[in-house]
C-alpha cells in the first residue's frame, strides 16, 4: 500500500509536471528549457513506468479541456459578424501551439509501442479534441456564415484578409474532420451542408435577376463575368473538389435553368454573323454539362449552305472552274475561320462545315446550281490552269498555295477516280503543248498525288514526267548528230501510260519534208532501242508554217495533216478534192473534216459550201489577220466535249474493272459470303473513290459468276463462294 | 570527450555547431549537434521544441536522472556512431563499441530515453 502510493505520487507529480508544460505551451505562454526537457523525462517516466491509457486518458482530458474553455470563453461572447474572424485566429493560434507541441507528441508516439494501430496517434489527438469539443457544436453555424461571406464577397470586392479567413477555415474543417473522421465526416458535416447552402443562394438569386429586361446578350456577358469571378474567389479558399461542385452548382442555376430562354436569339445572331455576340454565348453555352450545341450547329450550317450555293450558283464562262474552286475556297477560309475564332475551333462544328461542303460537291446539288461541269473536273481544270501560267514570279509559293487549295478541295469530291482521269489528260496536255511554266511544282504536286491518290496512280504520272525529260535529251542529241533541215523536237510517250490510244491515229502520207526526217529520227531511235515499236500520233504533232506570199509575215500553227493539205498550194493555187487525196491517201471523211477546219480558218476557200469529194479549192489570196501568230486548231469546241464524254466512259469501264478487282479479292479472303454482306463491304472499299451504287456492284457479280470465278451456293441462292 | 574550441563560441545562440549536455553530477559534455540529433532522436526532439535558445544563451540540456559515466558513454557511443558512417563509406571495417557491464542497465535506460 505504502509503496503503491508513493508510486502514484511520484505518478501525479510526473503527470503535473507535463500538464504544467502543455497548457502553457497551448495558452501561447513560453516554456523554460529546463522545464521543457524534464516533460520529456515525464513521458518518459509515464510511457514505460505506467500502463498506457493513463498518459493517453490524461493528455486527451487537457486538450479538451483547453478547447471547451475557448469556445465558452471567446466564441460565445463575440457576436455573429466577428465569429469568423475570431474563429479563424483562434484555430491559426491552436495550431501554432500543436505544432509547438509536436516533438512531446512525437515523442509519445514513438515509445508507444502498443496504442499505436489500435487507438490512433497522439498527435491526431490535438485535432479530435478541436472537432468534437468545439468545432461539431458550431459547424451549422459557421458553414453558414461562410457562405454568406463568400457572397457578399463575390458581389462586392474581394478583400485580402477575407480571404484569408475564410480559407482558414475551410482547411480547419478539412483537418479537424479528416483526421479524425476520415473522409466521411468531413464530407458529411462541412462538404454536403455547404454545397446545398451554396446551391440554395445560387438558385434565389438567379431566380430575382431581370433576365427579360435585361435581353439575352447582356445576361451572357453578365453570367460570364459571374461565373469567372466566383471561380476566382472560391479556389482561392477551397480545395479543388469543392470548386468544381460550387461551380456545377452555379452552372446549374444561372446557365443550364436559363439556356432555352438564351437560345431564343440565336437563329438571328447567326444569321446576322454577330460574331462577339457568337463567341460569347458559344463560352456560355460550353459551361453547361452533356450540351452539344444543336441549335447552334443547325444554325451554322444552314449559314455555311445558304452562302456556299450562293457563291457557287450560275457560274459562267470559260473559266467557270477557276472562279467555282476560288469561290469555294474564300466560302471555306471564312467559315472556317469563324469556327477557329468563335466557336473555339471545335471539332464538331468542322464536322458540320465538312458535311455542307461534301453535300455541295455532288451530282445533284451542282446540277441545281447550274454548273456545267462535275467538281471533280473542276478541281483539275484549276490545277491545270495554275500550272499553266506563266506570269508567276516564284514556283515555290505557286505550289503551295496550290497545294493548300488541293488539300482543302479534294476531300469533298466524291469521285476522285474522275478527277485522276482528268488530271492526268490535262498534265499530259500541258506536256506535249509545252505550256508547262516550270517542272518542280509538276513533280511536287505529283508527290503530293501519290499520297491522296495511292502510288500506282502516282507512278503513271511521274513516268510522263520521266518521258518528258528522256524526250528532250533525244531531241537535242538527234538534231545535234543529224542533218535536218527543219527545226526538230520529238516526243516520245510510253503507251499505256499517257492518255493517248495509238488506235485512232491518222494514216496518210506525210509531205516529203517530215517523211524524210521520220525515217532519219526512226532509224536513230531503234538503234538505241531495237525492240521498241514507234506509232506516229500527227493529230498532236504542231507544225509552224512560215507563210510569206502576203504583204505581212504569218507564223501558222497547225497539225501535220493540215500542214501537208497547205502545202499542196506551195506550187499551184487551185486543187480538187481528190487531187488531194492521191497525195495524202487517206480516208474521205477525215480529209473532209479536216480541210473544212483550213476553209474555216479563212487560209482556203471552198466552192461548195460544205466540203465534199465534189469540191475545189483555192488558196485564198486576200488573207488577212490581225495576228501575226495563228493558231489552227485540230478540234473544235464540240469535240472538246465530246472527249469529255470520252473521259467519263472511259472512268466508268475502269469502275467496273476496278468492282470486279475488289469483289474477287473480298471473296478469296472470306471463301464464302452472303448477298448483303458482300454489297456492303465492297461499297466500304470504294468509298471517297466513288460511289458505287448496289445495282452496279450485282451487275459484275453476275458477270463474275458467268467468268467462273465465283457461283452460287446450291442451296442458298443469297449465298457465293469463291472458286479457286 | 572534449574538444580544444572554446566553449562560448560553439554553443551560443541557435545556430551553434555543438550541444553542451550535463549530466546529474553536474559533468559537461560537448557534443556536435549535428550527430546528437541524428542519433538521438530525443535529444532532436527536444531542440526541436518551442524554447529555442537566443543569442547569448547557451545550448545545453540537463538530464537530471543520468549519471555522468553513463552520459560520457552516450556521448562516445553517439561520436562512434558518426565514425562509422565514415569508416562505412571508405569500405572498412567498424571496430566494436564496447560497454562495461556495470553500466549496461543504466545504459540501456538511458538509450530508451533517449531513443539511441
């Protein structure tokens, strides 16, 4: 018993001793060294020579007792308006001291050895005395306050020392409540009673703002401007997860409650292109959650059709293809500038625009707008005419814009097959006439091909430009090692790669002249190359005739068949029609079309109005032209388009090769298919080249099944199998 | 152990390069107060707390309830402890700590104090 007590005073004395140290280092009041160190001998003592509650019991009993003095004490006499700010010193206070406390803490926990896991560290001790003694009696109360600081705030300036207040106590609610609580107190009694307050002010508020007077444009800036000022504010004092649910919460009650009432104007806006009003209900309306913009893309896009059809519609003359593409490419920079400026260059607003221009390229919509031309046709006209031109100073800049317009263009055309086949007649033109300006944007743009086109495209097109050069080096080197006479260029062009048939070529007998240098370049040629077989095309061979029997000088432009007509008049003025054709020996149609051209051209004159066997004529004497330089077409304007028409057989028969290609290479992958199935997967591979209609893809079906390389199944005739 | 630096100089103020710690006889050690703190935590502890010392004061701590032989063994314990580290890094081997028995049990009590 005696020594029992002793040891309980000693127990006591020990215990007094570290109660003396805490309190006054709580109440802010300084701690000698020597006392500070014989606290650490009282835990000490305490800790190993007691069991372990007693320290635990006696340290929690003070830090609760310390906590309930201060909120009878100070909190209670201040009055509402002071209550945060004396709160939030009284919790910056309390935690100084903890922290100032910490190591007799520390020390506690470290030569706890049993309570740790169970009962939880002393050092959260300091915290749940906080919580549960003062901040749990008053939290309705203060988030309430906070809340109204926070308004009163939003509304009028924003003050520093506010700030700072209220930020300290959030965090005091963080602390207190999730050290000891864990997250589920915390988000109970401070998260959950603030939100609701928070969304109930927000939700009244709203509901007293004016919004008809007010008109729609104004309350967008006006929700604007509010909704980024509390933004400010409140990260400034919570965390994260909050400002986003205070935010939801004001999204909620000022933007989505008001949207339909906001879109009200918005068919005019964009009708009107009121852009600073746009791009402010555009910010507006990305506030608000699972919102696609429908009104304002269905708006957008009848903006970009209504324009686009107008800019395109009607489009006349000869080149109607460089004003359609420029058209449609100024239409393209506005609006996709606007969707860049405005509406925050959002994808899904490029998706509409793509889809009205796509819309406008096809068939029909062109035929409404009264364009004579497919836009695939266009887009190689107008690559044509660029590279054309020769006033352009600089060839690096003429490809790219080029380029960009390509880029921009191509993708809406729908059949890119038609376009190739165009593009291809057109370069080989400008090839042969020699009206290229400059090779390097011809090979990039070919470069350029290869990737939107595929490469055996490609490859057909740099193999022109490969002839092309070979066809110089020949020239020079034959006019250098050969006597001619006449000044000489040849071309010579793979066959099968350009677009030329040597089957309709014209066969007549040459002048002397060009026989004599045919025979020399022939015998030149095949000795460099003995296995190839050379096909004169005259029909695309220009002669220039010096004619000099007039009082001016004439330089003429013509094929070699119409050349050796006008040369029969070399030596006699007059010759009937078949006098003509013992010397060129021709066909009587051709050699009638042909004079008919050199009637036209005014240099003969026929004595029956139309040219027949049964005609004479004569070489006009009183020719007289304003020009010096006179071009002789072979063709005229209706055979142009009747090798339009050409063009688009031609494209139709390789559609059909090109089905039938595809339709045998899905059926030897998949060995057997059904109707349906197999319609829809060679439509998916032909897709952007063209369309290809269900009809057309039975239609070589058919013809497959006929050629033996598929058949039908025996027993279900909506099935085919490939046969190997 | 003791060193030739004046006293005054080291321990005075904050930021002093030694701690003086008296045992109950009333025996002075000096310690470098990097290596106390590093091998008793206590002892950091206890610098650590709110009485840090100004200018003029000096950094000493008194331990009322060790003896001054079982604090020198602290003190030499503590000072072989920052040896080692060294010998450690250059790849040689520690010597042995030796601890007279008789003081063993202070010892012991003494390091559970003051967690070395």
């Amino acid at each position: 018993m005696y020594s029992g007590n002793l040891e309980m005073a000693v127990r006591d004395a020990k215990w007094r001793q570290l109660e003396l140290v805490i309190n006054n280092i709580l109440n802010s009041k300084s701690v000698s060294l020597p006392n500070w160190l014989q606290s650490f001998e009282s835990i000490y003592h305490l800790s190993v020579q007691e069991d372990e509650d007693f320290l635990r019991k006696k340290v929690i009993v003070t830090l609760e007792r310390f906590v309930k003095q201060l909120s009878k004490g100070h909190l209670s006499s201040t009055s509402l308006e002071t209550l945060l700010s004396t709160y939030s010193t009284l919790w910056c206070q309390y935690r100084e001291n903890c922290n100032c406390m910490r190591p007799l803490l520390l020390y506690m926990d470290n030569l706890d050895v049993n309570g740790k896991t169970a009962l939880g560290s002393f050092q959260k001790l300091e915290l749940k005395a906080w919580q549960t003694e003062l901040l749990q009696p008053m939290a309705a109360d203060i988030v309430r306050l906070l809340i109204s600081k926070i308004l009163t705030n939003q509304r009028d300036e924003i003050d520093n020392t506010s700030i700072q207040i209220m930020r300290e106590v959030g965090f005091s609610f963080e602390r207190a409540f999730q050290i000891s609580g864990g997250n589920q107190a915390y988000r109970e009694n401070f998260e959950m009673p603030f939100l609701e307050g928070m969304s109930e002010c927000y939700r009244k508020e709203s509901s007293e703002i004016k919004v008809e007077e007010l008109g729609a444009v104004k309350y967008v800036e006006k929700a604007l401007a509010m909704i980024q000022a509390n933004i400010d504010l409140t990260s400034r004092i919570l965390n994260e997860g909050l400002v986003e649910e205070v935010k939801s919460a004001f999204v909620q009650h000022y933007f989505t409650d008001k949207k339909d009432w906001v879109l009200s104007e918005c068919d005019q806006m964009v009708a009107e292109e009121r852009n600073n009003e746009l791009e402010s209900l555009y910010k507006f309306l990305k506030y608000i959650p699972n919102y696609d913009f429908e009104e304002l893309k269905s708006n957008f896009k009848n903006l970009v059709e209504k324009n686009l059809i107008a800019s395109i519609t009607n489009l006349k003359g000869q080149d109607v293809h460089m004003k359609f593409i420029n058209n449609l490419l100024e239409c393209h920079i506005k609006y996709r500038n606007m969707i860049r400026e405005i509406f925050d260059d959002d994808n899904s607003f490029v998706t509409v625009l793509d889809k009205v221009f796509v819309r406008a390229m096809k068939k029909n919509t062109m035929k409404e707008a009264n364009i004579p031309l497919t836009s695939a046709e266009m887009l190689a006209r107008y690559c044509d005419s660029i590279l054309r031109e020769k006033d352009m100073p600089d060839n690096i800049k003429v490809f790219q814009e080029l380029s960009y317009s390509f880029k921009t263009v191509f993708p809406y055309i729908y059949e890119s097959d038609v376009f190739e086949k165009f593009y291809a007649q057109l370069m080989s033109g400008r090839l042969i006439q020699n009206s290229v300006r400059s090779m390097e944007p011809e090979e990039e743009m070919v470069k350029l091909l290869q990737q939107e086109c595929g490469s055996e495209y490609a490859k057909k097109l740099t193999t022109m430009l490969t002839d092309n050069k070979l066809s110089s080096d020949l020239t020079n080197e034959f006019t250098q090692t050969n006597v001619i006479g006449i000044k000489f260029t040849i071309k010579v062009s793979t066959n099968a790669v350009w677009p030329m048939s040597d089957k309709n070529v014209l066969k007549f007998t040459p002048p002397n002249v060009i026989e004599n240098v045919m025979h020399q370049f022939e015998k030149f040629y095949l000795r460099k190359h003995n296995d190839h077989k050379l096909t004169w095309m005259h029909h695309f061979s220009p002669c220039e005739l010096w004619i000099n029997i007039y009082e001016k000088r004439y330089i003429a432009t013509m094929n070699t068949f119409l050349l050796a007509i006008l040369l029969l008049f070399q030596d006699r003025d007059q010759i009937s029609f078949n006098e003509v054709n013992t010397f060129l020996n021709t066909d009587e149609n051709t050699l009638a079309r042909h004079v008919a051209i050199l009637v036209d051209s005014k240099f003969l004159k026929s004595d029956t109005k139309e040219v027949s066997a049964a005609s004479t004529f004569k070489f006009n004497a009183g020719y007289k032209n304003k020009k010096t330089i006179v071009i002789i077409p072979a063709a005229s304007k209706r055979v142009t388009l009747k090798e339009n028409s050409k063009i688009i057989k031609t494209v139709e028969a390789d559609r059909k090769g090109f089905l039938q290609t595809v339709i045998v290479r899905v059926m030897k992958k998949q060995k057997e298919m059904c109707h349906n199935d197999l319609i829809a997967e060679v439509i998916s591979k032909t897709e952007g080249r063209f369309s290809a209609s269900a009809s057309m893809i039975k239609k070589e079906i058919e013809s497959l099944i006929e050629r033996e390389y598929l058949s039908r199944k025996p027993d279900n005739k909506n099935v085919y199998l490939y046969i190997a | 152990m003791s060193h030739s630096e004046p006293i005054e100089k080291n321990c005075v103020g904050p930021d002093a390069e030694y701690v003086k710690l008296i045992s109950s006889d009333q025996k002075e050690f000096l310690v470098k107060r990097t290596h106390a703190e590093t091998y008793s935590k206590t002892i950091k502890q206890i610098l650590s707390g709110p009485t840090n010392c100004s200018e003029g004061e000096t950094n000493q701590i008194e331990f009322s309830q060790i003896s001054s032989k079982v604090l020198e063994i602290i003190c030499n314990y503590i000072e072989y402890k920052a040896q080692c580290e060294i010998i450690m890094e250059k790849g040689e081997e520690i010597p042995e700590f030796d601890i007279p028995l008789e003081e063993a049990t202070d010892v012991m009590m003494a390091a559970s104090f003051l967690q070395c």
